[in-house]
C-alpha cells in the first residue's frame, strides 16, 4: 500500500497573506513567517508562492534555514533570523545575505566586531522573556545600535491570541517606551498582532501560523488535506475489541477500516480519545480504539460503501479541531507532519 497523502492548497495560502494584508494599513508592510520549514508544509513551494504574491521579508528561525531559504528564492526577498548570530555563523550568515535579529548585548558586539557594516536588526524583550534584549541593556547600547541603523526592530507578544489580555497593551507600552523616536523600522505583530488592531501594526506584520490556516486567524482558508488510505476492512461483533490495549469495544456489529497512517505520520496518540472522525466526502466517520504508529481504524459502519481512502484534515476537521481534540495547538499539529506522506502542492503560480 501507498502512504497517505498531504495536500497543501498554495492558493489557498496566498489567499490567507492577501486577507491578513488587507488588514493592515497600506504603509505597513505585511512579511511572512516560515520558520520549519515552513511549519511543516514545505519551505521552498510556500515561499515562492508567498514571494510571487507580494512577500518581501520572510523571517525564519535558525541560520540553516535561512540558508535553504535563500537557495530556494533566490535574492529577492530580505530573510530574517530570529534566533540572530552568535559568531560561529556569521560566514552563513554573510554567504546567504541574512539579516540577523540581535537579541543580547553579546550577539550585538560579536556581531558588530566582525561584520563590518553587515545589514543586522534587533530583538527586544517586551515581557514575554524569552528571547530578545532586555529594557535595562539595550538603554545601554541603543546609541550604538541606531547610528549603525538597525534594518528592523522587533518585539513579540506572549498573549496576542487572546486580544483581551492585559500582557497585550502592556507589552505595547514597553515595546513603545523602548523605540519611539528611533529611525528604524518597527514590527511587533505576528498572526495576533494583525487581528489586535492598527496601534499592534507598526512598519511590518510578520504572520505565520495564519498562513497555514491555523487560529486565531479563525478566518483563514484551509491550507491542508490530509488522505489515509483504506488498507483492509473486517466485520467485528458486540463485545469484539480493536487495537493495542483493546481499549474500544464494539456495541453493535461494526464494519471496521484499517487505514494507512498513525503517530509516525504527527497524527498523535492523544487524538485517539474518541473526538476525532475521519471523512468520507462529508459524511463523518469515527477514529476508535488506539492510534498506532502506522495504522489508525475507523468505523466506517454507517457509510454505504467503504471508500479507498478517508481524509483526517480537511475543511470539515482543521487542524486547530484536531489540535483541540488531542489537547494540544494547530502549529504543533502543522509541524508535526511527518516525512511519510506523498505531499502534493495544488494551485499556486
Ligand atoms: C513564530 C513567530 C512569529 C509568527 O507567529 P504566528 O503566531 O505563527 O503568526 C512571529 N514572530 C516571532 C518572534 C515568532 O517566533
């Protein structure tokens, strides 16, 4: 048997860049994330549809990627690191023509010291702790770094998928007192920064996960469809029990499909807890008993004939409904589909 398939709509994701585009202002620009490769869909497709759409910064996380990046679209576009340079990668860095995010006193002077007038911009810590230079030590360098001219500076926020928070306007406020009055070009929206409102948008939005069709851009077209083929089907009676554990136990006579993916394939374990179906055009069909690592079983009882394969993802089941069923979110979802998968690309340029 052939592996299942995942299809990625390219129109579908410049159509969700168009939509959070069009939400901001005309002077600010709106960027793209594709850090893991391009959360798990395939760095080199997504940019080049991202790039033939209107993307002029993408921002990745890590220097690797920001090589492939580079391989796979050429000069056109500026690629941001966020994880910024630590030395060792400056000749990547420079090789690739990466602009890093600076994020410690110490990446900046190491940066400084041997880059010459390489282009570089700055991460700054608004709240969230995690990444970025604090308050106290970019007051410290802030002269230094701004008659260098930063390319960017940016912040990021720890709760803008919840617009309500207060961490929101208080991360604002200190991303504000931190560089209002500066040359340089501002971002601090990602996908929940967009929807917060103008005062988030600054010069650059940077999106990712509501590229991909992923909350809170509860507005996005769906970008995934993932189909499992049907490998064996069986009759089980009442009282029968399916899969590792035997933890499902028919109540009526079952027909039962086996079908060819599982965990390996980032269709995790936890999904197998009873809320997930798998489609037939758009009749559900539930998941039962355990997912295992290659195979998942469905009862497909109810449906007039067994169909050769049944879709996981799709428009009916996003992947924020599988996120939400398995207790977890659409970006872990998104980058956890596996290698396995005959991927497919539709639409696109
Ligand atoms: C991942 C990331 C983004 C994109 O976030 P989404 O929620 O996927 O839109 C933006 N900025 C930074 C610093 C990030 O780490």
């Amino acid at each position: 048997m052939t592996a299942a398939s995942l299809t990625i709509d390219l129109d579908a994701i410049a159509a969700n860049w168009l939509a959070l585009n069009a939400r901001t202002g005309t002077k600010v620009e709106t960027a793209a994330v594709i850090k893991a490769d391009a959360y798990g869909l395939g760095v080199g497709p997504v940019a080049q549809e991202l790039a033939n759409a209107g993307v002029r910064s993408f921002f990745v996380a890590v220097t690797e990627e920001g090589a492939a990046l580079r391989k796979a679209i050429g000069p056109r576009a500026d690629i941001y690191v966020f994880s910024g340079c630590d030395g060792t990668d400056v000749t990547t860095i420079r090789a690739h023509e990466l602009t890093p995010l600076l994020n410690s006193p110490q990446q900046v002077q190491r940066f400084f010291a041997a880059s010459g007038d390489a282009p570089f911009a700055i991460q700054l810590d608004s709240g969230m702790n995690r990444l970025g230079m604090e308050p106290a030590d970019y007051a410290a360098l802030s002269r230094a770094i701004n008659e260098r001219g930063p390319k960017l500076i940016i912040s990021h926020l720890a709760c803008a998928d919840e617009p309500d928070h207060p961490q929101n306007l208080a991360q604002l406020e200190c991303f504000r007192q931190m560089t209002d009055g500066v040359t340089a070009r501002r971002s601090l929206a990602a996908t929940g920064g967009v929807l917060l409102g103008p005062e988030y948008h600054f010069d650059l939005c940077r999106p990712g996960v509501g590229l991909y069709g992923g909350l809170p851009f509860a507005d996005a077209q769906p970008v995934v469809t993932v189909s499992v083929p049907v490998i064996q089907t069986r009759e089980v009676s009442v009282g029968e029990t399916v899969g590792y554990a035997a933890s499902w136990t028919a109540k009526r006579p079952t027909r039962l499909a086996t079908t060819a993916a599982g965990y390996a394939d980032g269709l995790i374990r936890a999904m197998g807890n009873g809320a997930v179906r798998l489609w037939s055009g758009d009749t559900p069909c539930p998941l039962v008993g355990r997912v295992s690592m290659d195979l998942i079983t469905v009862d497909v009882t109810d449906l007039p004939q067994v169909p050769d394969h049944l879709e996981i993802l799709n428009k009916h089941q996003r992947v924020d409904d599988l996120a939400d069923a398995a207790g977890t979110i659409g970006y872990e979802i998104l980058t956890s589909l596996g290698g396995r998968y005959n991927r497919r690309y539709i639409g696109g340029k």
